[in-house]
C-alpha cells in the first residue's frame, strides 16, 4: 500500500486502527538493518527514553515526545500516553528490542542515542511518529531516518491524532519560552557571518545554522528564502537570560539541526 493511500485511509478510521495503519509506514520505509544488539529494557523513563538491564539510557533518535511533569510541573499534553504506548510496544517485544546506534552515539547528557526496532522489525520511532505521540527531530550527523520519519509523522498529522489534535504551530510572536517548538513565519532577511547563516522571521525571532553545520545545508537551500513563508522546529533559546541580549538581536534563537527541520509553506 503506497503513503498516499495510507494517509487517505488513516484520515477516514481515526486512532482506533492505526496500530494496523503505521506498520505499512514503518515495514516501507524503515526496515530493520542487518546487525542489530539485542537489548533487554528494564524501564520506560518517558515517551523517547529507555532504560537498559546494563545500566544504559537510550534516548530514541528523531522523535521529541511531550515532557513528563517533575518536580512541581504538570505534565505536558499526550506525555503520559507517549510513555504508555512506548511502554506496551516494548512489553509486546518480550523486553526485548534491536538497537542501533546513532553515528553519534550519545549526547551530552551521557544517554546513548539509538534507534529501537521492536521483535518483528518494526522502527518504534515510526510507530510513536505516527501515532502523533511525539514530533520528529532531525539533529546531524542522526539522520539516516529522517525521510520515514518525515512520512510516519504525517500519517498522524493529516488524520489530526494526538499531539496534531491540538494547534501546534505558533507564529514567532507567540513564543513565550525557551525549549522545544514549531514556529510558522515569514523571512524577512538571510545573513552569513563567522557564525553562520542567519534567518530572521519576523520580530523577535531568528534561525541560526551554524558554521558546523554548513556544508550539511546545500547553497540551494537558500536560495529565495527571504518573502517566503516558512515553518521551522528545534530547540528554542532565549537570549535574554542572564543578560546575554545584545542591542539589535531578536530574544528568541532557534538553531536548526539538520535542513529537514525548516520547510517552505507557501
């Protein structure tokens, strides 16, 4: 069955059969690669993040699920199901899932960054993506599975499950917090300096892709940006803590990671 014809069908049955719906996503486009270790999970920490029996955190590459509540703060919205569904794909793996490590293998939190493929092969991101319990996230040099990933999360998007029930998308002038989030925006300049390139989208809001990361963005990309109508996903900074706001800079910075995290909308 082609993507097309998945979304199509996932917009007529709703959540209740897309169990039966992402697994022609995820068996077209992410099939499990040969060599994978097998592992055994001893704990589900939230909807992107396992424990390991060796003591390992493994966080799962390319999706971002809704944050669990510590400390005080409630949890954000399909947390708690994320957690859940993750929970169940691994129990109906016996515990057991395939792991394959990311070209870079942890991060800076010392959680090892992996893929995880349940006992019939199956990419677990692709499920959770497309089942709208996370968001997709493409950080270089993790990106192998960045177009299935793309394509399971549209599944969710169109027939509107989960987290894609709810509004998503902000406009820039809506920001009012640092961390995770999709913004839609008009570009208004492209500047390269020794820092980069930099994307300003309308006020107080500006894309960052850093001198490292460069040569991972071809010069076509761009070309014609500016007037154009964007949507942008990452990690959002706020430059005004700690009195690092210079004169003239927008407050809020979002680095892109990787070119699959800004796309054209009009």
């Amino acid at each position: 069955m082609g993507l097309s014809m998945l979304l199509k069908k996932a917009s007529l049955v709703g959540a209740f059969f897309m169990g039966a719906i992402w697994q022609g996503v995820a068996l077209a486009f992410c099939p499990a690669p040969a060599g994978l270790q097998s592992v055994s999970v001893t704990q589900v920490v939230d909807g992107d993040t396992v424990r390991l029996d060796d003591g390992r955190s493994v966080r799962l590459i390319g999706v971002n699920a809704p944050e669990i509540g510590r400390k005080g703060r409630s949890s954000e919205p399909f947390a708690e199901a994320a957690r859940q569904r993750l929970q169940a794909l691994v129990k109906a793996s016996d515990g057991r899932v395939g792991l394959q490590l990311g070209v870079q293998d942890r991060d800076k939190y010392g959680r090892t960054l992996a893929h995880i493929y349940s006992r019939n092969g199956d990419n677990i991101e692709a499920q959770l993506l497309a089942e709208g319990l996370g968001y997709r996230v493409a950080v270089a040099p993790n990106v192998a599975l960045v177009t299935c990933q793309q394509d399971a999360e549209r599944v969710a998007r169109q027939a509107r499950l989960g987290l894609w029930r709810m509004p998503a998308v902000r406009t820039a002038g809506h920001i009012e917090q640092s961390g995770f989030a999709l913004i839609t925006g008009r570009v208004q300049a492209v500047e390269r300096n020794r820092g980069g390139i930099w994307i300003e989208i309308d006020e107080g809001l500006v894309l960052q892709v850093s001198s490292r990361l460069q040569n991972d963005f071809p010069s076509s990309f761009f070309e014609g940006l500016k007037g154009r109508q964007v949507e942008a996903r990452g990690w959002v900074l706020d430059r005004s803590r700690k009195g690092a706001l210079k004169s003239g800079q927008a407050r809020w910075l979002l680095p892109l990671t990787d070119p699959s995290m800004l796309e054209r909308v009009d």
